[in-house]
C-alpha cells in the first residue's frame, strides 16, 4: 500500500479566518497537508518534511508591534512556497521588498489581470482575466529581487507575484474560498506542477490506512465507543469495527432527551452495519434527576455526570483497554489569535474526563480529518445518508430544547412537535440545506379556541438555521407555505400545543440553542 502521507504540504498559520479552509482545499486535491502555527518553529517545520510551503493571510500588518513574523531561514528549505494576503506580504517584507501600509481596505470581488498564463496561472482566466476576492489592507510597494508581478487588479498593480528561479509565489487574494471560481485550479496548480505532488490522500486509501493503524495500536486488546448517533462518534466506530470487529463493543446510552425513535433507528441502522451494539435504557435515572431543575447549566451538568456515570458502569463490564473517540483535525490543531496575547489551544470535551478516569488509552481514528472528509469515509464505509447527513444534535438533548422543568409529559409533547418540524422539512427536501432544524417548548402558556371551546395551552417555537460552524448562525427564511403546513399539523396533531411561532433571530446575539 503506498503510504497517502508521502506527498504533505505544510500550512503555516498567521490567524487567518481562511487558514483552515486552504487546507481543506489541498486535501480535495488529494495531497495530505496540516496546520502549524507560524511560530512552530523551524525544526518543527523541517521535521514535517513538507514538499511546498503556504503562508496563510493574517489580521495584522507586517509593520504592527508584534506582527507574527518568520525568520529567512524557513524561505531556505530548497522547496516552493506560496504567500497568500498577508503571507505575501510577510514574503516581501522578508526578502527585502517593501510593503505599504494602507488605511483602507480593499474587500470583495476584483478583476485580475494575469500578465502570463504559467504557473500558478496554468490554465486560470478566460482572455487572460480572472475574479478573484480581496480581503486586505496594506499592499506591495516594491517586490523583492527577483520577482515580477504576474497578476494586477485595477487597484493593486502587484496583485500576485513570482519568482520562478527560487519557486517562491505570492497573491494578494484568497484562491481558498468559493468567491474566487479558479482558486482550486490555482492551489491545484501549485500543489501538483510547481510542488509536484502527486494526488494520493484519497478517502478509500485512507480507511485502508486507519484500520492498519488501528489493529497496529490495539492488538487483540478489546475497545469500547460512547456511540450516540452524530456523525463523528458514529463514522469512528464504524471503522474500528471494520479493525478490529468483534473486539470493539459499542455503547449507546439513552438518556431519556433524545428524539422521537431515535434510540430504535440507531440501534437498528448500527445492527444492520454489523456493530456489536450495547444498548443501556437509563432514561429513567436521568429523568429522576431533572424533577425540579429549570437552570440550563444545571441540566447540562446532570447529563454530563450521569452520563459518565451510567457509561463506566456499562464500560467496565467490558473489561476494555482502549476507548474510541471521534475527535476531529478541528479539534487539534493548535490555532493562532491575535485578540489575546498568546496561541489559544482549543480542548476537546466529548466525552469529558472519561479516559483519565477509567484509565483507558483512546483510539481516535478520525484526529486527521476535516468534518467533509469524515463525510466522506462514512460513504466510503458505506454508511446510511441518515447518518452522514444528519443534522448536529446537542449531547444534553431535548432537555435544553424543553425551556424549564424536563418531565414526561413535556417530553412527550416536543417530541411530537419536533418530529413534525423534521418530517416536514425533509418532505420540503430541505434537510440537507440545512444546518439545524427543531421545535423548542416554551414554558407559557396562551390563550386559544377549539371549538367553541377556550383552551389554555402550550407554544412551540420552530428553528432552523444556517450556519458553517456553529459559532455563527442565520435563521432560514423557511417557505410560508411550509411554515404554515408545521403549524397546522402540530396545532392539530399535538396534543396541549394551541400555538407555534417562528425564531428569526441570528446568532450572535441569539444562540442556536434557546438554553
Ligand atoms: P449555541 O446554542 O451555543 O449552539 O449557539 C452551537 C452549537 O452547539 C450545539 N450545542 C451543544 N452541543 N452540548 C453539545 O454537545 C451542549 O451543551 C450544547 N449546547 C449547544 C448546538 O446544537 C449548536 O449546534
């Protein structure tokens, strides 16, 4: 099997909105790459052994007091490298250009010029232009020795630049993202001609690789999985039971929050995959706990602790070495901001402190992954699209989603109302646009007629919002008609709902969740 790591490209990371998507962009090319942050250190970078280099944009200008700088030496490995925006900007300054700092910024869509179609620019732009989009402030003055501009916009007359001889690239804008249309061709362009890479991160030959990896580190050993259904979890112990079968059980614990059938689909669509599926009915010890309890952080709490709870008591029935968990590339890679005066490393709580406790090494098969390429394995893997596709659910559930006390009869309501929401917005086919959709319970009560007769019932809100990452969100202009159709048959077929209204606010300052 050839080895889908042999061709990498290395990311250096200047605090870029953007950084991880050019990453993303050079593994849909194929080739492996990570992320470091710009101040890794030289060693670190050599260590990596990377066929090309890139220099991500970046907030700051070169001149600020504590401008996140490198030093020459990572310009003198003898491979290519690519400045985007602000890393052009740190190449020119570094070898000796001059940058000039600029009070305005040039945002949006422009035209480039391309002055020859080589390169980076191999095959880009009908009649020697191209749309590309800006997003920065200061711009190139005088370009170092030996380069020559080989793009301009109306306004930048270096809006890219190269220095064949040496294979050092610069642009002034993001080929990354979507709004530039040739962007992929052109990061295509410097992965494969000028870094000659050749395409072998693929996702077929990734699974190969996992389960390698996986039988390597857990031997005959046996592997337990917190399984509840998302994607990441679901996607990770789907490949190590493709590892290491029968060695792997998995444990899906119902917490008495989740949604209408869900716990029956999961174990069904998992027994149908072959897994060995532990099922732990603890609705009831957890719904104990909620008797009284209105405060959000409160409720999340008892599902985190009785949670762990309820899993090491199934886990160590087990008698397992190893704890499989779906951690993402996202989730590791150590990220560079300039609003603080040091590198933030972000943490990972999925399934909060339980390895330390239980003392179990974790197996986390998809650490390399973006969220599209763990999408992509899980088809790979053959996987039902009610899994891959599944919209993201909060581990604390309904509960967050019922506004004040959780009890039966609450539940039974929002389930209702909730499965209607999701049936009616997937017969719309718009599950898969997207990012969440669900009903939340509020805790009035209105005034409303039936009949003849005045009723005094509950209101259920319908949300559905857009979002990339979850940390911003847009409400989704649904359809009236669609709106009306959900209000109607939750109005009707919900027994205790005599009204539902719609969320249109965004995040921030709303959440996404209503708790
Ligand atoms: P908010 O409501 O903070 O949600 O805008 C952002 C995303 O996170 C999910 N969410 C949670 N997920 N435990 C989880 O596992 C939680 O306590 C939790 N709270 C919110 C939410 O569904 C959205 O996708």
């Amino acid at each position: 099997m050839s080895d889908i790591h042999s061709e990498r490209i290395l990311i250096l990371d200047f605090g870029s909105q953007y950084t991880q998507l050019i990453a993303r962009r050079v593994r849909e090319a194929k080739v492996y790459c990570e992320i470091f942050p710009y101040n890794a250190g030289l060693e670190k970078v050599k260590a990596f052994r990377p066929k090309g280099l890139i220099l991500s944009g970046g907030p700051s200008s070169v001149y600020d007091a504590g401008a996140p700088l490198i030093g020459k030496d990572h310009l003198e490995l003898g491979i290519p490298v690519l400045g985007i925006c602000y890393g052009m900007q740190l190449l020119t300054h570094i070898l000796g250009g001059q940058v000039a700092k600029s009070q305005k910024r040039e945002y949006g869509r422009a035209e480039l010029n391309l002055h020859k179609g080589e390169g980076l620019f191999n095959n880009v732009g009908a009649a020697g232009k191209a749309t590309v989009w800006m997003s920065h402030g200061d711009r190139i003055e005088k370009m170092p020795e030996g380069f020559h501009s080989s793009a301009d916009t109306g306004n930048s007359p270096t809006a890219a630049m190269a220095d064949e001889k040496r294979r050092f690239y610069g642009v002034q804008f993001h080929p990354e993202v979507v709004h530039t249309p040739e962007g992929t061709k052109i990061l295509r362009n410097f992965v494969y001609d000028i870094c000659k890479c050749t395409a072998s991160w693929t996702m077929a030959s990734f699974v190969d690789f996992a389960v390698g990896e996986i039988r390597k580190a857990v031997g005959d050993k046996k592997v337990i999985c917190a399984l509840s259904g998302g994607v990441d979890s679901s996607v990770a112990a789907v490949l190590v039971n493709k590892a290491v079968g029968k060695q792997l059980t998995s444990i899906f614990v119902n917490n008495g929050v989740l949604r209408k059938n869900e716990a029956e689909r999961v174990q069904q669509m998992f027994k149908d995959m072959g897994l060995n599926l532990k099922y732990v009915d603890a609705s009831k010890q957890f719904l104990d706990k909620f008797k009284g309890v209105e405060d959000p952080e409160k409720k999340r709490k008892i599902i985190g602790t009785t949670f762990i709870e309820v899993f090491e008591q199934a886990a160590n029935a087990e008698g397992a070495d190893f704890l499989v968990q779906g951690t993402l590339y996202p989730d590791v890679i150590e990220s560079v901001s300039f609003k603080g005066p040091s590198a933030v490393i972000k943490s990972h709580h999925n399934v909060g402190g339980l390895p330390e406790k239980m003392k179990l090494k974790l197996v986390e098969p998809l650490r390399e992954l973006f969220k599209d390429e763990v999408r992509a394995i899980g088809r790979e893997l053959k996987m039902p699209d009610e899994i891959i596709d599944r919209q993201p659910f909060p581990g604390p559930g309904l509960a967050i989603r019922i506004l004040g006390e959780v009890s039966e009869a609450r539940l039974a309501i929002l389930r209702e109302a909730d499965y209607i929401v999701l049936e009616e917005i997937k017969k719309a086919g718009l599950y898969k646009e997207i990012w969440q959709s669900f009903a939340v319970l509020l805790p009035i009560k209105t005034v409303g007629v039936m009949g003849d007769e005045r009723t005094y019932e509950n209101v259920v809100a319908i949300r559905a919002v857009n979002s990339q990452d979850g940390m911003t969100a847009d409400w989704v202009k649904l359809p009236y008609e669609l709106l009306g159709i959900m209000s109607n048959r939750i109005i009707n077929e919900v027994k205790g709902v005599n009204r539902v209204c719609f969320d249109i606010s965004s995040k921030p300052p709303s959440t996404i969740e209503w708790e």
